[in-house]
C-alpha cells in the first residue's frame, strides 16, 4: 500500500537535507584536494623539467650560460606558482558559477514582482476564491513538483564532479605546453620539432595508469624531415624527444595525502549516488501516491 503523500513528503525533505550535506562535503574535499594538488604539481614540475634538462640533454644544459640558467630555473618557479594557483579555479568556477545563477534567478523575480506588484494587489481580493481553489487542483500540485524537480535537478553532484575534473586535466595539459615551449624557446628541446607536435602527444598520453618510466616526461622518437642527407643512413632523421607531460595519475601515485584526498572525494561520490538514488526512488512513490489522491477525488459512482 502506498504511503501518505505528507509522509513521503517528510521523508523527502529529510533526505534531501541529508544530500545538501553530502555535497558541502564533496565541495570541502575537493578543497583540500586540490589545495594538495598544487603543491604537488609544482613540486614534480620542477622535478620533470629538471630531469628533462639533466638526463635527456644534458650536454645541451651546459652550454646554457650561468645567467641562462638562473632565468630558465626562475620561469619555472614561476610557472610553478601559476600552477598552483590555476589549480583552484576549477572550484571557485563552479562556485561562482552557482552564485551568479542564484543571483540572476533573484534579481530577476524582483523586477518581475515589481512589475506585477499593482495589478496583482488590484485584483488579488477579487480572485481569491478561485485561487483556493486552484491550489487544491492535481494540475497545480503537478505544477508545483515540476518546479521543485527543476530545482533539485540544478547542481547534480555527478555533472559538477565532470566538470572539476575536466578543468584539472586541462590545466595539467597548458602547464605542460607552456613547459616545453619555454624549455624550447631556452634551446634545451630542439626547435626543429613543431610544438604542435609536443601538445598533440601530451594531450594523447594525459591519462591512464603511471607509467614504468620516469613520471611527468614524454620519451618520443619522431621523425624529422629536411634532416635527412645521401651519406646518411636512413635512420638520420629520427629525433629523441625528452619533454615534460604532467599526468594526474603519476602526480597522485607519487603523493600519498593526494591519494587519502581521493579516495576521500570517491567515498562521497558514491554516498551521492546511493542518496540519489533512494531519492528517485521516493520521489516516484510520491508521484504514484498523487495518482492515487488525484484518481480519487475525481472518481464518483454512476
């Protein structure tokens, strides 16, 4: 037998406060998780491009002068700190994001009551009865629970987490691009490789599990043309590339707070999912429970 529609009611006001805090929770987590990520992606950037400098070419590093040293180490620090910055963006998009909506939604009912406001004090007296009358009509409850649908359906947990994550891989990509091109501009990484071609290869090896080799470097052989000549063998275009490529799975594994930080953010995900979830399930039990009521009051024996 299908329950009460106040009761279910009650039920669902209880469960959505306890969805409401899931997602403070989620939000929280993902705060200090990537507060975490930032120290760690400027720690193994400076890391990455140091061993692109000293392991993959080493000789060319040394014919860099002491001055041309200091600034390239410098322009990574600094790179460094933008990271570590940018990394908090995903977040306080989201964040701003939601404000910003709530806050047009606001200033637009205003304006709109404004608008409204004489003509509907003129004639509220007059349409008073009809308007009880209303309110009790399936039609408007349906109406209601339309409008309420549309508003728990803002913000969903699982579209949010998307697109935090999203804009981390992003910016682990443009960090890695603007690593190498400074890497290149300094003359470490050969000038002849298109940086196009650099981007191309981070962006296709940007996720997946860590790698058996060193974490955040791109190893590449690419072939390069115009290198070629007839006393050469066929073999004498055919290019080493050493280049940073950031990936989030290397970063994590080398960190074990950033991976308490996510298995902290998964265990909220899947509390979401499973809240949601019941909730679905109560929300068509009301649904089931209005049919009913409304079958009723319109039902009468011949």
């Amino acid at each position: 037998m299908v329950r009460a529609v106040e009761q279910i009611e009650q039920d669902l006001a209880k469960l959505e406060g306890v969805i409401a805090q899931a997602k403070t929770e989620l939000s929280s987590a993902y705060s200090q998780y990537l507060t975490l990520l930032g120290q760690a992606v400027r720690q193994q950037l400076i890391m990455a491009s140091y061993r692109v400098c000293t392991q993959g070419y080493p000789e060319t590093f040394m014919g860099l002068s002491f001055n041309q040293r200091q600034q390239l180490q410098s322009s990574m620090r600094q790179l460094g700190k933008q990271v570590q910055e940018k990394l908090l963006s995903p977040l306080e998009s989201e964040q701003d994001t939601t404000v910003t909506a709530s806050d047009n939604q606001a200033e637009f009912e205003g304006d709109e009551l404004t608008e409204v406001n004489q003509q509907l004090l003129s004639t509220i007296k007059e349409q008073l009865p009809e308007l009880i009358k209303l309110s009790e009509a399936p039609e408007a409850l349906e109406n209601v629970e339309i409008r309420k649908t549309r508003k728990r359906q803002r913000g969903q947990p699982k579209q949010w987490h998307e697109r935090v994550e999203e804009g981390i891989k992003q910016i682990l990509q443009t960090t890695s691009v603007e690593t190498n091109n400074l890497l290149q501009k300094t003359g470490i990484i050969p000038d002849k490789l298109p940086s196009a071609v650099l981007e191309a290869a981070a962006k296709a090896d940007s996720s997946g599990e860590p790698s058996n080799g060193s974490p955040n470097l791109l190893n590449l052989l690419v072939e390069v043309e115009g290198d070629t000549d007839k006393n050469e063998s066929e073999d004498s275009s055919i290019t080493r590339i050493v280049a940073v490529n950031l990936r989030l799975p290397e970063i994590e594994f080398a960190e074990h707070s950033l991976t308490a930080s996510r298995n902290q953010i998964r265990q909220i995900l899947a509390k979401l999912k499973t809240l949601e979830r019941k909730n679905r399930k109560i929300q068509r039990e009301r649904t089931v429970a209005q049919a009913e009521a409304a079958w009723r009051s319109s039902w009468f024996e011949d």
